[in-house]
C-alpha cells in the first residue's frame, strides 16, 4: 500500500525511491567537498532507489575485502530489509493504537 499522492506519480518499482534520491542530492549539493555524501532512499515495499543499490553493493564489496566475508552483502541487504520491515510495522501498529485511542474516546463520551 503506498500513499496516494506517491501512487499517482510512481509507474515503475523504484520511481519514488529515485525521486528521493535526488531531492536529497539537490539538498546537501553545498557540502564540502571534504565530504562524501550518498543518498539512501528505500521506498515502504523494500524497493531502493539506483544510488542507493550502487552503494550498497560498494559498501558490501568492501566489507567483504575487510574482513574476508563471503557473505557479507547478503547480510548488509538482510539487514536493510529488516531494518524497512521494522520501520512498517512500528508506523502500522502506532497508526493502530491511535486508532484505538480515538475510539475509546469517542465511545466513552455521553
């Protein structure tokens, strides 16, 4: 399920996620150069966005030449797919309880 204004503008898996990516870039554009700065975007299905698929799989890579870890980029996708899991259900389950809360209060009034 995604938000209605996102689902008018995305046709393909990974749209919103890309879209975010360079609104983040065009943002943090002023960095210093003594900076290195990436954008990570992952849309609520689990989708990333291109920039954030290419560093992830540096950022595997070079964990893998670190520590000799053959799997090394399975766990770091493992992790970032838990870590979108994680952030929807904590967002489903307030939505849920807020709900609740909202009908306690109205079912309690005279």
């Amino acid at each position: 399920m995604y938000a209605p204004f996102y689902s008018n503008h995305a046709t393909v898996a990974g749209e919103v996620a890309s879209q975010a990516e360079d609104r983040k870039c065009v943002k943090h554009a002023g960095l210093p150069v003594t900076h290195s700065f990436t954008a990570v975007a992952v849309e609520t299905s689990g989708v990333s966005g291109p920039k954030t698929w290419k560093f992830l799989k540096e950022l595997g890579r070079r964990v893998k030449r670190e520590t000799g870890e053959e799997k090394a980029s399975s766990f770091l996708y493992q992790k970032m797919s838990v870590a979108v899991q994680y952030r929807n259900l904590f967002y489903y389950y307030f939505i849920l309880i807020s709900f609740c809360n909202f009908m306690t209060f109205c079912l309690a009034r005279p």
